[in-house]
C-alpha cells in the first residue's frame, strides 16, 4: 500500500493507492488543481515535500483563491496554535504544514486567507513572531 501524492503541490492526497490513483479525475484538496486518473505519484519522499517548489506551488494556488483577508491578530494567533500543534517556534513554521493543519480545521483562516492578508508567507510569520514576542514583554 502506498500513499498517493499530488503530481502538482507532492502533498499526500489517498493512503490506499494500490492500484492506479485517483480512480476519476479529481481536485487536489490542498493546490485544488486538477489530478487525471492515474496521474497521482507514489514515489515522493516525504523530504520532498518540504522543497520551495511545492510551497511555491501551494502558494501560488492559494493566492488564486481570491480568499479574503483575514485580521492580522487572527492570522498571528492561527499561526502560533498551528506552531505549537507541530512543535516549532513560530519562525519557523512551514506553510506545507499550516495548509496541511488549517485544512482539517475550520476555526482556523485558510491558507489563502493568511497570504492575501499578509502578502506573503515570510510576513505572515513575522508579523505572528512579532506579537508573540511583544506580548511576553
Ligand atoms: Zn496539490
């Protein structure tokens, strides 16, 4: 049994691809663009799936969203619950893991939403790193 990938984003789309995957012609959960029958990968490392072209990828179809933006205080705090869930300082925080985090659960701003009020991943963990740091002082 091996885990299906997006050929797009490489973020793991099915757990049980025996077989060719996905059956029908789908959209990618996280990049939401469109994966042909059969066309999903079952060979990527998951070391991959931390590379810039994903994110890029990820972002890119985010910012595609038109999501609206969210308030800056609301992304600073989604970013800090999403860094604590995955154990890493804020800093440091990787958006592949945001989306992965903030797509199973609804309290938190779509990946989309953080960028568009952000203007880019790098700010949006500055700007959270930076009222962290101001509300322990
Ligand atoms: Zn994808």
């Amino acid at each position: 049994m091996a885990t299906a990938h997006c050929p797009h984003c490489l973020l793991p789309i099915g757990d049980d691809a025996d077989g060719p995957f996905p059956a029908q012609r789908m959209r990618c959960p996280h990049c939401r663009l469109g994966i042909a029958a059969g066309r999903a990968r079952t060979d990527v490392d998951p070391a991959t799936v931390s590379s810039g072209s994903a994110a890029g990828v990820l972002a890119n179809a985010a910012r595609r969203e038109d999501a609206e933006a969210a308030d800056p205080l609301v992304v600073a705090e989604a970013l800090r619950t999403v860094a604590a869930r995955v154990e890493v300082p804020v800093a440091r925080l990787r958006m592949l893991d945001y989306e992965r985090l903030s797509a199973a659960d609804a309290e938190l701003p779509a990946l989309g939403s953080v960028l568009a009020s952000a203007g880019s991943w790098k700010k949006a963990r500055q700007a959270a790193a930076d009222a962290l740091a101001a509300s322990d002082g």
